[in-house]
C-alpha cells in the first residue's frame, strides 16, 4: 500500500485537487485534476505527473453536482483506479486565516466555525474553500483534514506594515493588512535558494501574476510587505477586481449612485480591473492580442500600478536584489515580463531578451545589478508539505510574535 496525500482548491464553481505520494523523505506528485462547472455542465479531467489526460467524464447541461456530489464523484474515482493508495490526509487551500492562524493546522469543528467567521472578510472565496472540509468532516470524520492559509506567510510583517491609519481599536478587532497569495510566496520563498542563493538571503519582489494579482517584498526569504491588504481586491488591478480604491469612491457610489454593499461588492470583485477597463475580456492574452485602444488602455493601466508598487516595495526593503515573475501571467506572458523589466531599468535591471522569450529561468544580463528571474510556483506542493508535516507532527514554520506597537 502506498501512502498518500490529497490536495484540495475549492472554488464557486470548481473543485481542483492533486495527489502526491510519499517516496521516503519527500513528495511525489502522481495526479492532478478538476471537476468545473459543477452547478452548470460538470466536467472532470484527471492528468497524470507528464500532462497525459487518463481520465475524463463530462455530464449533460444544467446538470448541479454541487460541491457534495462532485466530492462523491472524485472519491468514488480514487476508491476504483488508485485502490494501492492508502490516503493519510487531505490538505485545503483556505483564502484567510485572520489573526488566530498563523500556521497551517488540522481542522476539527471548532477549528471549522472560527473559519467560517472570518467569511464576511472574503465572501467570495472563504464559503468555497470550507464547502469540502465541512462535507468531509460529516461524511469522512476519520480523515484528517488540513487547512492552509494564504494570509499566514505574511504574519512575518512588521507590525506597521499591517496597520491601517484607524483608530487602534479596529486593529485590534482584525483589521489589518493580511496580504493573500501566501502560499504561492512560500513556495517561491522555498525555492528561491535553488536559483539564487544570494537573492535569498537578500532582498526580492515577488510578482505573483495572474487573473488575481498581488507582489510581495521578501527579506530573507520572509514576507515584509504585501499589495494585497484586508481584502483580496486591494493592490494591483486584476482580471475582474478593481484593486486599490480611495475609499471616497465607495462613499460616493453609494451616497452618489444608490448602490448597496452588494452592488458594490459584485462591482470591484466581478466588473472592474482588467475586464472593466477593456470593455473586453479579463484574460491578458485576449488584450495582448487585441488591436482595440481600451485592450492597450486596460494593458497599460495594469503595467503603471505595477511600477508603481515596485518602487513601494523597493521603498519598504530598502532597495532589492532580484525580482522574480509567478503565477500565469508571470511565467507565461513574454511581452508583459519585458515591459516590466525595461521599466525597471531605473532600479538596476539589464533586461535579456533572449532569456525572456525561451521563458528564463534568468531573465536579466550577467552583469544586471538587480537580477530578474521567472520560477513557477506550485501552490498544491506547498500544501502537501504542510499536510504531511501537520500529521506526522513535526513543526512547521515559526512566527516571532508581531509587537502590538
């Protein structure tokens, strides 16, 4: 019997999962896979470690498994084509953690509440990401459960890095800078001394880019400063989030324009960033590809709050040594990560153009005083390591308490 560890991303409308075997003092990835459309038209893939497709099933039209009856599915397909695994546990990706988790922990029902009191600081993603592991926890109680966080690798920050300019009171109820995309970092944190061992232990810009997009200022390979903030829609504009906003214009879309919280939420969650500039799509390649002025303005726009927040960052770490790309658009877009770095010449970056187009891993000269560099990040990995730590008890990474002042 094999011994092996799930890995689950639950969203609205999608379960994504992978397995990962054990093979002495590491990890193994075996299967990766998703059930989409799961109130709509349900289709499930499984891929094995190459890309290979081995499994595939797609249900009719307004067919609504719900998060329960595709959870049934996946583990009705586990019990008949991966019978030789002995499965120890499962780990979840859990948007926020607030302030009581700083580290991933095994979840059992009290564990479940706090989580779900924290739902109203991410509405949209922190209901999806426990629907699992509350169905797991009546239908399979005997199975451990993990919850990992994407707020915890920001605890890290200085104490001032994470007020807001209210007054104390509302930090001490929680609301804080939290930063989001955590597990992306660590994993990037992770790897970094495999690609750079002096940009670890020095000073780093992460750009986790994608349909959500935030940077990270890592010191030592500890998370300083984040773009994201109490939300996920703060920072950079997105596929479909606003990203940072006076909170004047809140004040006057509902003063101004009669909308309520709802509206609101639906308008910088769903309908703003790179969607609602372009008038066109969300996805970067679409708008790279378009030859329509709002696609340019929306590209634009993206690229201005990134150099913006890079000199932020910089700012908070007292100058950098390297950045690095993750994340889709990250690892992905050729003419994006040129962009950013020819706008960064001021900083110390010697763009390579023929690195960049054969997708790095460094994307900078030789003699770039600030190196640039392109690493995929693998969230699940990172899960998976802290799911088999949690179980077999062994400590995870440590905080420093933060000093409240």
């Amino acid at each position: 019997m094999t011994d092996a560890l799930a890995v689950i991303n639950a969203g609205s409308s999608s379960i994504k999962f992978s397995f990962f075997v054990v093979r002495g003092d590491h990890l193994e990835p075996d299967i990766r896979g998703q059930i989409e459309g799961i109130y709509t038209a349900p289709h499930f893939v499984v891929k094995d470690n190459k890309g290979a497709t081995v499994a595939e099933k797609a249900w009719p039209p307004d067919t609504k498994l719900g998060h329960g009856g595709a959870l049934d599915y996946l583990f009705a397909y586990v019990s008949a084509e991966l019978s030789g695994y002995r499965l120890l546990g499962i780990g979840h990706r859990v948007v926020h953690g607030g302030m009581d988790f700083t580290q991933p922990v095994q979840v059992n029902q009290e564990v479940l509440a706090t989580l779900e009191g924290l739902v109203p600081l991410v509405p949209l993603h922190q209901p999806h990401n426990l629907a699992p592991i509350r169905l797991l926890l009546e239908r399979r109680p005997e199975l451990p459960q993990v919850a990992c966080f994407d707020t915890s690798f920001h605890r890290t920050n200085p104490y001032i890095a994470q007020l807001y300019a209210l007054p104390l009171e509302y930090a001490e109820a929680g609301v804080i800078r939290y930063g989001f995309h955590g597990l992306s970092y660590e994993y990037i944190a992770s790897a970094l001394p495999g690609f750079a061992a002096g940009a670890a232990s020095g000073r780093t810009i992460a750009l986790h880019l994608g349909s959500g997009a935030s940077m990270c200022a890592l010191e030592n390979c500890r998370s300083m400063a984040s773009t994201m903030g109490f939300s996920v829609v703060e920072g950079l504009p997105m596929g479909t989030r606003s990203g940072a906003l006076d909170p004047g214009v809140l004040l006057y879309l509902m003063d101004g324009r009669g909308m309520d919280a709802r509206a609101i939420e639906k308008l910088i969650y769903t309908q703003s960033g790179l969607l609602g500039i372009s008038g066109i799509s969300s996805d970067m390649r679409t708008l790279l590809a378009s030859g329509e002025p709002r696609a340019r303005l929306a590209i634009d726009l993206f690229l201005y709050r990134v150099h913006r927040e890079m000199g932020s960052l910089a700012a908070a770490l007292g100058g950098i040594d390297a950045i690095v790309f993750t994340g889709g658009v990250g690892e992905n877009s050729v003419p994006i990560r040129e962009r950013v770095c020819r706008e960064t010449a001021w900083l110390g970056v010697e763009f390579d153009a023929d690195a960049n187009a054969r997708g790095g891993p460094c994307i900078s000269t030789a003699a770039s005083r600030i190196a640039a560099w392109v690493i995929p990040t693998n969230e699940e990995l990172m899960i998976a390591r802290h799911t088999w730590r949690v179980l077999e008890g062994r400590e995870t990474r440590k905080f420093a308490p933060v000093a409240q002042g």
